[in-house]
C-alpha cells in the first residue's frame, strides 16, 4: 500500500501544478461538466478548440487543490461554487461571451435519460399532441401536465413546467418526454461558469440573445442621443444635429417674419411669385361673374323707356311755365331797395345813396 501511495503521490502534485501553471497563464479560466458526454463528441470538440483553448480534464479533489494554492487572482475562489457533474477547466484568451458562443454552436440536441440533470428548465408546450382519448390523460397529469381532448386528440392546455434546471430527471417524465418528442438534453460541453479579472460569469450571464441585445442596445443609444438634443448637450455624436436644427429654426423664424436674409431670398421670391400667379388665376373668374350679373339689367332698360318719356317732356315743360315767376321775383327785386346793411347793393343803388349822403346827410330815403 505504501508503494502505490508514494507513486500515486507525485503524478497527483504534477498534476495540480500543472493546473496552477495554467490558471496562472491564462487571463480566462472556464468551467465546464463533461457528464454525459460521449466520446466521439468530446473528440470532435476538442478537434475544433485546439489552437483556441486548452481542456483540462481530472479529479474534482485537484482542481480545487490548484485554486486553492492560486492566490494572486482574486475571486478565483469563487469559480469552486459552480463546479458540480464531473468538472473540467478551459483556459484561453477568448472573451468569455465568444467561448460560450462557440460552445454553443457545437451542441446538439438529444432525449433525456432517467437519472440525468437537466441542463435547463424544461418546459412542455401548450397545443396538440399526437396521442388518442385513453390513459395517456392520467399520465400526463402525474407528471404535472393539464389535458383535455380537442378534436380527437389529447392536447396540453398550457406550457407547463416539469423540470427545473440543475434537477434530476425521473423515469416516467424521461419517457413522457420522449414520446412527446422533446429533447432536453445537449451533448456537448456544457460551460458553466467563467473567471475573468476577478468577476465570475455565470452561464446565466453568458447565455444572450444576440439579435435582443444588439436591439436593446440600439435603442439604449436612440434615447440617449435624443436626451442630449433635447437638454442640449454637446458631444462629438450631436454637435452637428444641433447646428442644424438651430439653423432650421432660424431659418423658419425669419421667413414667418418676413425678415429678408441670404438665405431665404429666393425661397420669399418664389412664394411671392407663387401668390401672384394664384390671384391671377382668380381674377377672370370674378370678370366673367361681373358680366353674368350686368346681363339682366341691359335687358331691363328697353322696357322702361316708353314709360319714362312722358316724364321727360313734362320736366322740359315745367322749367318754361316757371320763367315769368323768376322774371317777376327780378322785378320785385328792383322796385325794393333794401337799406345797405340788408344784403348787397348795385352799382345805381349805390350811386343814389351817396348822392343822398352828400344832399341830405343821411342814406336812407324820405317815403312819399
């Protein structure tokens, strides 16, 4: 016993070196489980990794030796809690996204097995199965599933839940599920955990949406650039927006105010030019309306003539009847000899009263 112990003793400190060289010489430490995966898979990733990551595969009592005698790298502790199945470390340079990617990429899919992990929950969709009215219901609702029979066929009333990532998958739901023909399981290695610069990227963290991101991010920036438009603030992005939006400002002020400037000249002239060629066009209309309306009184004029000539020449005849008055109110007006200050006096009348102002001393006349 004690020779196989000695001999087994150094193999065990090559090996944690080993691993202590490399978590020393790789920035990115990885965690992944190899539980369930087939050989031939393994050898086809380790295929497309090499040159890109170094995969270390040995007992859970060793590597945690080799993290424990690490102590310049701080949080790498922490990588110890998401270790479970049966371990293995990735070292690379890789961003730890990009890795998880491209182990990704090399998963497939396959059935669950009674007695595996779930690698993720495992969710049953609502909708039709291919299952004829029978005992299938009961089973279905032993495993936690809803059912009824819809045209003939059992269907599944809502997405349901049967598993939660990180359990163990039973018999009977391993065999639900295969008839169902869900594939829960991914062959390939399953990334749980990254070490970088002291913070731990759980495969939650790294699992994301690309095409959501991307859009999330996009629009994190739209906002953004909008915020700074509108409480103007100045940035490489937005200096130019600004400057034009201040000149389109102006430049709308100034032709509402009619104010003249280099900028707007032509456009005042064409709209100047664009109002007159309006009131143009309105302009024979209003003649031809000026017209209509002047017809109907040309056509009313013949026949009030004969009706209007009588009183024509009883107008001419009037004025002659009227002669003698205006030749008697002269006459009249000669005999009277008003005193000077009672209107004003002929050239005779005037001679008469300065004869009598020079004989009598007085202007005014004796009475017979």
């Amino acid at each position: 016993m004690s020779k196989k112990t000695s001999c087994a003793a150094p193999k065990k400190k090559e090996v944690v070196k080993k691993v202590t060289d490399l978590i020393k010489k790789y920035p990115i430490i990885g965690v992944v489980n190899m539980e369930n995966l087939p050989t031939p898979q393994l050898q086809r990733m380790r295929e497309q990794l090499r040159g890109k990551v170094d995969l270390l595969m040995t007992k859970r009592r060793l590597i945690l030796k080799a993290l424990d005698k690490v102590k310049d790298k701080e949080g790498l502790e922490k990588l110890k809690e998401k270790m479970r199945g049966m371990p293995a470390l990735l070292f690379t340079n890789e961003n730890p996204f990009t890795l998880f990617k491209t182990l990704k990429q090399n998963k497939s899919k396959a059935p669950a097995k009674a007695g595996q992990t779930a690698p993720s929950d495992i969710i049953v969709p609502a909708g039709p199965t291919p299952f004829a009215p029978g005992p299938v219901i009961g089973e279905l609702g032993a495993i936690g599933i809803k059912a009824s029979v819809e045209g003939g066929k059992i269907a599944i009333k809502d997405d349901t839940k049967v598993c939660s990532e990180g359990d163990v998958i039973s018999g009977k739901l391993a065999g639900m599920l295969t008839r169902l023909g869900i594939e829960p399981m991914e062959i390939g290695l399953d990334l749980l955990a990254v070490y970088e610069k002291g913070t731990i990227y759980p495969k939650s963290v790294l699992d994301i949406d690309e095409e959501k991101f991307m859009g999330d991010l996009m629009l994190s920036a739209s906002q953004a650039h909008t915020l700074a438009m509108d409480i103007g603030y100045t940035t490489p992005e937005t200096i130019e927006p600004m400057i034009q939006k201040t000149y389109r400002a102006a430049k709308a002020i100034a032709k509402e105010g009619k104010f003249m400037a280099d900028e707007i000249a032509a456009e005042m002239v064409e709209q100047a030019e664009r109002e007159m060629l309006a009131l143009k066009s309105q302009l024979p209309e209003v003649k031809a309306e000026e017209k209509k309306e002047e017809a109907p009184k040309t056509e009313e004029k013949p026949a009030e003539t004969p009706k209007e000539e009588p009183k024509a020449e009883e107008k001419k005849k009037e004025p002659k009847q009227e002669v003698p008055k205006a030749e008697e109110k002269k006459e009249e007006s000669k005999e009277e000899k008003p005193h000077p200050k009672q209107g004003d006096v002929s050239q005779d009348q005037a001679k008469d009263l300065l004869k009598n102002l020079q004989e009598k001393g007085t202007l005014r006349e004796e009475k017979s």
